[in-house]
C-alpha cells in the first residue's frame, strides 16, 4: 500500500517537472551556500589549529626576551648548562620578488618531544638535513606557491602550516642571517633539584597559546561567513517551503481520493515523509557538490582576506571532509523536514470527506501581521539597546540579527500600510491594490528574503564602499613620496644615498624593529622630521605640536589600533625606552597589530642593531622615472628593489580588492537565490488565484490586461521592497562601519553613501522580480478559457 | 619516523658501537683506525673529529653506608656526520650523553642530545673537561694523567650525582696495544681504559641524597666503522677480582648465531693480556622480562686460559635504559670460581 501511495503521489513530479526541478534547487542552494561557507570556515580553523600546534606552541611555554628581540646564544647555553631543558627556535621570514617564506628553524636534538618537528620520509638522510645547503619541509601547497629564489633543496611535509618552513636552527641561521635563537621552548618537565625556572632567567615565561591569537583575531571574519551562510540558508528554505506548500495545495486532491481508497493517514504521511527525504537526499548531494565548487572557487579569496586582514595564513586549497559532507546532509534534511512542516501538518488534519477546496495555503490575518509587526518593534528596541550599550564582536552581531530580522518581520506591515496610501484611480485599480494586499501573506516570506538580500548586499556594500575609498584616500596620503628604494644591506644603502643624494629633494630612511608592546605583537618606526610626514599623516587624537614634539625624541605617535585596544590616548606613556608620551593618534587601515613611531635619533638610540636600507625618495614626480632606472642601470638594484608609488598603490589596492573578493560573491550569490525564492513563491500563488481571478476575467478584463497587472504588481512589490531595504542597509552600513568594524579590527571608518550603488541593486532587483514573474503571468496570459470557466464549475 | 627518531638512528647506530643492526658503514672520508698505534696525551684524551664515532664512558660500582649497593654510568657519545668541525651551529658534530643510576629497587636513566660548535656540548683535552649541558667530566688532577683525577655530575628528571674519581693504577690498553679488533673482518677501534678507580661521592634520590664509595672503570674508543654488517648486538662485561685485578670481556653476537669475543686480562699492576676470538664463552643462565623483552640477565663466563667460571647477577635485573635507543645496562656481583663486583652492559635484544 505504501508503494502505491507513494506511485501515484509521486506521479504528480512527472506531471509537473519545473516543481520537482524547483524544489530540489532550493534544496540544493541552501545546501550549497550553507555548506560552503562551512567548508570555508573549518578549512581555516583546521589550518590555524595546525599552526598553532606547530612545533607544540599548544602545548610548550617559551621563553622570550620582553622587546621581542633575539634571545642571545650565550643566554641560551647559560639555561642549558644550568640543567634547564629548553630548546632554541631561530624564525624569521625570508621574502624577495618572487615570494615569501616564514622559516622555522629547530634544534631537533634539544626540542622537546611535543616539538619534535613533522614526520620524514623514510629513507631520507639525515646529514642532508642538518649540514648544508640542508633541506626545507614544507606544504604541498606551499612547495607549489610563489616562493623566494634560492632556497635550499625543498621537501614535501604535510605537517607543515601554510607559507612556512621548517628546518634545522643551522639552516635558519644562515638564511635569516641570524645566529641568536628567536625563542627557547620550555619542555614540560625540568631535571630534578633545579629552582624553577622563571627564578633563573630574565626572560618572559610565556605560557602555552591554547586559544591562538590567529584564530580569535579572525573570529570576526569566520562569523561574518557564517551569518551569510545562515542568511542564504534562510532564504533558501523560502524557496523549499514555497514548492513544498505548492505540491501539496495541488495534491489535495489525489490525497483526499487515497484516503478515500482506505489508505491509512499514516501511511500517506509516510509516503510524503519518504519521497521528500529521497528528493533532499538527492538535492542535498547536489548542494554538496555545489557548495565544495563554490567553497573551492572562493577559497584563494578567503586565504587572500586573510592574509590581508590578519596576516593569518591559510592555504587556498580546499580539502574534502566527509564529515563536512554528511553533516551538510543532515542539515539539508532537517531545513526540508522544518520547511514542510506546514504542510504535513495540514494533510493530517484535512477532513477525509471535506471538498477539495484549495485556498492560500497562507491565509491573511491581520492579527498575524499585527504580532509580527509588535515583534520587529520588540526587536528594532534590543538592537538600538545593543548598538548603544552592547560590548563586543557577539553583541554587534547580535544587534546586525536583530535589525535584520525586526525589518523583515515587519515587511508585510509596512507594505499593506503603503498600499493604503496609494492614490487610486477608478474601481480596478482599487482592485488591484486591494487583492494586491491580500496577496502580501502568501507573499510575504518571499519578500522577506528579498528585503534580506537587498538589505545585505546595500549594507556589505556600502561598508567596502565606504572602506575602499577611505582607504585610497589614506594610501594617497601615506605613499607621498615617489620612490622607494631596497638596497641589499646598509652598507650599499649608504653608498647609494650618497650617490643620488644631490638629485633628489629628501632622503627618508624607512626603519623599523619588531617589539612586543603591552605583551603583543608591534612595530615601531623611525621617522626623521620632514614636511612629508607633518602633511601627509592626519592625526585622529593629538597634543599640541605633536611632530614637534616628536622631533626632540622624547615623544612617539602611536596607530589607532593600539590606542583603541590599550585604551591609549595623547598624554599616556608608551613603554619604548624609559617611557616615551604618546603626542598623537593616526589611523593605520588594514594593519591588525600595534604600531609606533618615534624620532629617528631616538629609533637608532633603541634598536642600534638596525641600519636602515630601505628608503622613500621624495623627488619632483616628473624626474621620478628618470631615477627609478637611473638607480636600475647604474647601480644596478634588481628592479624589484625600486618601486614607484604608483606600484605599490596598485599593489596595495589589488590585496584591498581581493580582501573583499568573498563578500561581494557571497552577496550575488545571496540575491540570486532570493530570486528564485520569489519565483517560486509566485508560481505557488498563480494557480491559487485562478478563483479570484475568474470573476474578473468573467466580466470582461482580457487575460493579457491580467497578465500585466501580474507583472506590475510583482515590479511594484520588488520597488516597496528595495525602497524599504534601503533605509535598513543603510542601518546595517552603520552597525558594519561603527561597531562591527571596530570590534573586529580595531579602527572605526566614516560612511559613505554610494547612491550609484543604489541604482544598480535596484535595476538588478527589478530583473529579478520582472523575471520571477514572467513565467506565471505568461501562463495566465495564455490560460484557455475554458479552465478559467471550470474554475466556477468546479471551484466554487 | 619522527625527525628525532631519525637523527638517533643516525646517531646511534654509528655512535653506539656496543652492537646495532646493520650498522657496518662505509666510513667515506673519515680516517679509519691503523694496527700498531701511538697515543699521545692529553691530546688523545680529548676528541678525535677525524673519525666518525667516539666515547667515554664511565661505569661505577657503588656502596652506600649501608651496605647497599649502587651503580652509575656516565656516558658522552660523539658522532659525526662529516670528518670537520666548525664553531656554530653548522657543526657536523653531534653529542649524546646517557646517564644511569641504579639501585636495588630502582633505574632511572637520562639522556642529553646537543651539536658540537656553539658551546652547548663538547669535550677539551688540556685541561680534560667533557660536558654535555649541565652534565660534566673533568680533570681535577694537578699533576699526572688527566685522567688521574676526575669530576663526575649528571642530572635526570629525578636523580642525579656528584662524584669524585681518584685512579690508583695507570691507563690500560686493549687489543693491540690499543687497537682492539671487533670483527673477524678486521673491523677496529681505538680501545684504552681506566679501570682503577676509586670512587666518593653522593647520589641524589628521590627520597634523599645517598653518601657511596666504590670503584669506576672510564673506557675511551674512537673509530669510524666499529662493526661488521652481520653484528647485531653485544655483551660487554667489566669485572673487578677481590685480589685487585681487572676484566674486559665482550662478545659481539652475530645474526646467523655465532659470536666474536675479546678479553683483556689486567693484572692489580696494570700489566694486561689480550686474547682474541674464542678465549671466553658467554652462556645465559636465566632471562628477565624488561620492557617487553626478554633479557638474559644471568650469565655464565668461562675463561678456561684464566681458570674463570663464574656465574653474574645484576643489582637490579631492570637496570634497562630507557633512551631513545634502550638497552640494558647495571652493576653485577658475580661468584664461582672467583667472586667481585662488575658491570654488564647488553644490547641488540629485540
């Protein structure tokens, strides 16, 4: 029995392919979008974890010198000769035209055991690793990227973390040119009689990274995935919840005829339990399928943003998890299961003997509308509460949801308000507004998916808009000289400044040493007292005369990162050499550690190991050129050593643009499938409104005077809707640009409206609704009239 | 295999001459040891980059107060992945040092792994100082051999030991003149001792510092290619007579079953007798499980030449060296034809 209720129910997918097909797209997209953005995300987290867990940073304290500097060989052999088990890690990052490579050399003799460096092959000789040229582990990904030239022979390890090597401390030495270890790694367990060890060193005892710095910095960027991935899902289940509701309106019939049969109820419910998990288990493979294209295309563009924004490196390679993939299936069925609820719910309690009267499946009720409009106010109220008074990236999160969903519940509120206020002319206009806000209900889920689409891709970008311009504005001021110029060593550097010294207006070293301040990472820069600098860095907080000041070396500007985040501001003492004040505030876009800077005199009294050989070449911009391969022909400098400004503001643009890469795909992607939800949704209605439309056809309005007033109304929807999600991206730009901007990257941007923008979202959401209501409207225009006729036959 | 793993094999199966697997290596570049040699010290107390592998190594037999007996090692392993040395961390020169200390009741054992070239291991001949980490062997004679007198400390996870080694006879030397044979190919090493040493000192316990006396035995070996490729292990004894003289015995035990042993007789003045293959006979008497293996931990030694036929027993039979390469190593009594005191080292049981 159960067969044939499932034969003759299914029969209605051959009769009716678009409605399977629609369905299982819906399916199949929000698998996709949803399962791809989780791809994405775990694929990172696994790529931090192994960072973090690289020569057991999870699990080893270290000892590092509180500047961050080296820790001395001799202060190294001390702790060992005093019996303490540590072990010497010489890292640094070895970078040229080509690429870049972060080296980590160990001392695999004293390396504790959760250190011990990643597996060998076999039949590898050892000697080839620890004497020279010695031999580099790394990735298969990153043995395949854009490495530096001339390194020693490379060999595969697949425990090797993104754009890293690992190698012996005698290899590290010589490349980074280091003798000095970075840091010592503490083993576990110490030698028997010894005082502990923190009563031994100077050095800072610095415990275990169990929570890695990386993974809380991009938490942002992983949750922001996220919301996309749950904001497409949703819209996605639109879609299902509309072809679901759909087949069952239109299988009302043959339900009522099997139950009539003596078919159980149960066993009906099973049929429809059964064909939808064999239709989800299909769409759901799809979507999987999907979603791995979708996560695999956008993935160099996630390793990009990241790398971007954080310095968190991962590989834009995307491994398949079978886990990820059962997990999107279960996912998949319980989105089908939520979303045909509805309807298994209404089959079971459709009277055996009652007609087969079809109605909207969403009935209108304007108490409905009034507890979801009471809601969104609810909500509008906690995310004005948050936006004010919320702490944190969650909270800022939380306002963003609440905003969001307050304004989609509120949607069909505020539509049968503005119908209201139409003007009308003559009694079938007043018509067509009147059933246009009948229709509102069933259409309403639908538009909430559009306004949700629209809002998003209004607030996403009017934040990159927003960020992008601030940004080259920004670059237009820090790039102000013309040239910049990398010599191999200081010592060529002097000689070529020596050289170009009388052609040139202004020489300006660029210095800068790593230095840990307020226990995290930063730089501090070197800067000598030049118009360049008092012109081209705006200052966001100051004390009087801050270059000034910064000029006798007792002062030092700090970036706007580190004031936000150490709650610093002019007047505090920065702890560079015996406490300098902080005279000033800048902005420091797209930088996520700390930075300083102070005078020249005072950098090379501080850090006297550093010479400058790096410099920017202040020079009328017309000779620039004429410089550039004067510096290349006569001395020589390999090109890459030379940049002109507008190189590296290009460069600097393209790694912004790729930064956003993944939001703008997410954000088309998003509207599409809102699309396609409203199309659905209006092939649902279509044939439910044949009833209301009959009458009107009956008394003399043609099919195609029909047909248009279809269309237009859809158009009109989709313009009530963009014109309300305006308002609401607008609110989201802000809660982006003010809150979670700052939560998640420590720097606050002015907004900036892009009403172009605007234009196009707009046209494109008109294409949208146009085409999502131009296959029902064709087919009501070419209804034949004898089914319009049976309608009073039989319908009514 | 991990990167250490790897690097111990490296290590040790050049190192460790007492007896691995496969370990008959060409010695490319590395000087190999001639027949009729000359030593000159200090210079040859101290280290030989030259060749590839090369050690001292100091077993003593202790007592405390009580009557309880001890024993210690103190071992510095040296091996080279090429004959040269430099001073920085380029240095093809890798140091391993092993320490152990057994009680009745109890074996606890270390071990130190660091390269030669920045000052973190090393071993000077004038004045005689081996050090690995906090680990040291020095020469605290003022006149003399430097060997005279030494300094011993070593520090594990849970013991350590300071000792004071005074030497009442001269330097012996074995095989040859020093040349000692290992193979019946003809593989050798360099091969010289002090067996005559007094010992004072005190062992830090886990329940407290233990003050003992006894006696120590330091050999030295230097070679580049000690064993043949079907040696898979050996037996090395070092036993001290009541009447004041001295034994070295070992037999390297080939994979098809038979063995190759060497002896050096000393005699209370220092004068000694070396005997080649097939002077003494090793015969297990009984077998103890040590970390899942079954070790012959009793042993019968004949030495008909010598009128010797005794039976050994180990102070502890899990006197096992829990190292990145294990192997069993402690003090033994033995009794029979003759009674004294001795330590045994065994490797190469699987």
């Amino acid at each position: 029995m159960l067969y044939t209720a499932i034969q003759s129910l299914s029969s209605h997918w051959k009769r009716r392919p678009g409605q399977l097909a629609m369905l299982a797209i819906g399916l199949a997209l929000a698998t996709a979008l949803w399962s791809g953005v989780q791809a994405i995300n775990a694929e990172a987290r696994s790529a931090y974890d192994r960072a973090a867990a690289t020569l057991g940073q999870d699990q080893l304290a270290r000892l590092e010198r509180a500047d961050g500097r080296p820790v001395s060989l001799d202060t190294y052999l001390a702790l060992r000769s005093a019996g303490y088990l540590v072990s010497p890690v010489i890292s640094g990052e070895i970078r040229d035209a080509n690429g870049r490579l972060r080296v980590l050399g160990i001392d695999p003799l004293t390396a504790p055991a959760a250190a011990q460096g990643p597996a060998l092959d076999g039949d590898l000789d050892l000697s080839t690793f620890f004497t020279a040229p010695g031999l580099l582990l790394v990735s298969e990904a990153t043995a395949n990227g854009p490495l530096p030239t001339d390194l020693p022979p490379i060999t595969i390890s697949s425990d090797v973390p993104p754009a890293a090597a690992i190698t012996d401390i005698s290899t590290a030495a010589r490349l980074l040119g280091q003798t000095d270890p970075s840091y010592l790694l503490v083993a576990p367990q110490q030698p028997f009689g010894l005082p502990p060890l923190a009563d031994a060193t100077d050095l800072q005892l610095r415990a275990p990274e169990t929570a890695n710095d990386i993974s809380r910095l991009t938490d942002s960027f992983h949750l922001n995935l996220t919301a996309f991935g749950f904001l497409s899902f949703g819209v996605g289940l639109f879609i299902v919840h509309a072809a679901i509701g759909l087949a069952f309106e239109q299988r009302r019939a043959s339900i009522r005829t099997l139950r009539a049969l003596g078919t159980p109820l149960r066993t009906v419910l099973l049929a429809l339990g059964i064909e939808l998990a064999a239709i989800a288990l299909v769409a759901g493979l799809i979507g999987i399928l999907m979603g791995y294209l979708i996560a695999a295309a956008l993935m160099p563009g996630v390793a990009g943003t990241l790398r971007g924004l954080y310095g968190a490196e991962i590989e834009g390679i995307l491994r398949f998890d079978p886990y990820w993939a059962l997990s999107a299936l279960f996912i998949t069925w319980l989105g089908a299961a939520a979303a045909a609820v509805q309807a298994m719910i209404r089959t079971a309690r459709m009277p055996l003997l009652a007609p087969a009267l079809p109605r909207a499946w969403a009935q209108a009720s304007g108490r409905a509308m009034r507890v979801q409009t009471v809601a969104a106010l609810a909500l509008f109220g906690l995310a004005a509460m948050l936006a004010l008074f919320g702490q944190g990236l969650i909270a800022a999160f939380l306002c963003l949801a609440a905003l969001l969903i307050g304004a989609a519940l509120i949607l069909p509120g505020v539509m049968s308000v503005a119908l209201r206020f139409l003007p009308t002319r003559g009694a079938f206009s007043e018509w067509v507004l009147a059933d246009t806000r009948q229709q509102i209900p069933g259409l309403s889920l639908a538009l909430m998916a559009l306004l949700l689409a629209l809002s998003a891709n209004i607030g996403v970008s009017t934040m990159v808009g927003s960020f992008r311009s601030t940004f080259i504005g920004w670059l237009d001021q820090r790039l102000a000289s013309e040239l910049y110029i990398t010599a191999a060593d200081p010592s060529e550097a002097a000689f070529l400044m020596d050289a170009i010294r009388p052609d040139v207006d202004a020489i300006l070293p660029i210095v800068s040493a790593d230095q840990r301040l307020f226990d995290r990472p930063a730089q501090v820069f070197g800067v000598v007292d030049h118009p360049t600098y008092r012109q081209a860095w705006p200052l966001l907080a100051q004390s009087e005369n801050p270059w000034d000041q910064l000029a006798t070396g007792n002062a030092a500007l700090i970036n706007e990162q580190l004031a936000r985040r150490e709650n610093l501001s002019p007047g505090d003492l920065l702890p560079i050499a015996e406490g300098l004040p902080i005279v000033g505030v800048y902005s420091d876009y797209g930088n996520p550690n700390g930075q300083a800077i102070v005078s020249l005199d005072r950098f090379a009294d501080t850090y006297p190991e550093v010479q400058p050989f790096r410099f920017a070449i202040r020079i009328n911009p017309e000779q620039a050129p004429a410089m550039a391969s004067r510096l290349r022909e006569e001395f020589g400098l390999p090109a890459d050593a030379v940049t002109n400004q507008d190189q590296v503001k290009a460069f600097s643009i393209e790694v912004f643009d790729q930064t956003f890469l993944v939001t703008g795909a997410l954000n088309i992607l998003t509207l599409g499938v809102a699309g396609v939800a409203l199309l659905t949704s209006l092939l649902t209605l279509a044939n439910l409104r044949l009833p209301q439309l009959a009458p009107l056809w009956a008394i003399g309005t043609s099919r195609a005077t029909l047909a248009k007033v279809e269309l237009i109304r859809a158009l009109g929807l989709a313009m009530l809707t963009f014109i309300f999600a305006l308002p609401v991206g607008l609110a989201l730009a802000w809660v982006l640009l003010a809150l979670v901007n700052v939560e998640a990257f420590g720097w606050r941007l002015p907004m900036q409206l892009f009403p172009g923008d605007w234009t196009r979202l707009f046209a494109l959401a008109l294409i949208a609704a146009g085409l999502a209501a131009l296959g029902p409207a064709l087919r009501l225009a070419r209804i034949p009239p004898a089914r319009l006729t049976q309608i009073f036959a039989q319908e009514r | 295999m991990r990167l250490l793993a790897l690097i111990l094999l490296l290590t040790l199966s050049q190192a460790h001459a007492q007896g691995f697997a496969g370990l008959g290596t060409q010695a490319d570049g590395f000087a190999i040891p001639q027949p009729d040699p000359v030593f000159t010290f200090p210079e040859d107390h101290g280290p030989h980059p030259e060749y590839r592998i090369e050690w001292w190594y100091l077993t003593a037999t202790l007592q405390g107060m009580d009557g309880t007996d001890y024993g210690i090692q103190w071992t510095l392993f040296r091996s080279a992945l090429e004959p040269e040395t430099s001073y920085d961390w380029t240095a093809p020169q890798l140091f391993m040092g092993h320490a152990g200390l057994t009680t009745p009741t109890a074996h606890f054992s270390a071990e130190r792994l660091a390269r030669g070239g920045i000052g973190q291991a090393g071993v000077t001949s004038d004045p005689f100082h081996a050090q690995i980490d906090d680990w040291h062997m020095y020469s605290t004679a003022t006149d003399g051999d430097a060997y005279d007198a030494l300094h011993l400390t070593a520090r594990g996870s849970n013991f350590a030991y300071d000792l004071n080694l005074t030497a009442n006879g001269p330097l012996i030397f074995h095989g040859d003149g020093g040349y000692s044979v290992k193979s019946a190919q003809g593989q050798a090493s360099y091969y010289y001792s002090q067996p005559f040493y007094a010992v004072t000192g005190t062992l830090n316990l886990p329940d407290g510092d233990v003050p003992v006396t006894g006696t120590a035995w330091l050999d030295r070996e230097w070679s580049s290619q000690p064993l043949s490729d079907d040696q898979m292990g050996w037996d090395w004894f070092s036993l001290q007579f009541e009447d004041g003289a001295r034994m070295m015995a070992f037999a390297l035990r080939s994979t098809e079953g038979g063995t190759f042993t060497s002896a050096t007789w000393i005699n209370a003045d220092g004068t000694t007798e070396s005997y080649g293959d097939g002077h003494i006979a090793l015969t297990p008497l009984a077998t103890t499980q040590v970390a899942g293996r079954t070790i012959p931990t009793q042993w019968q030694l004949t030495f008909p030449v010598r009128g010797i036929d005794i039976q050994t027993t180990p102070i502890n039979a899990q006197s096992w060296m829990d190292t990145s390469f294990p192997y069993w190593e402690g003090p033994i009594t033995f009794t029979g034809s003759h009674t004294g005191r001795g330590y045994l080292e065994m490797t190469g049981y699987e």
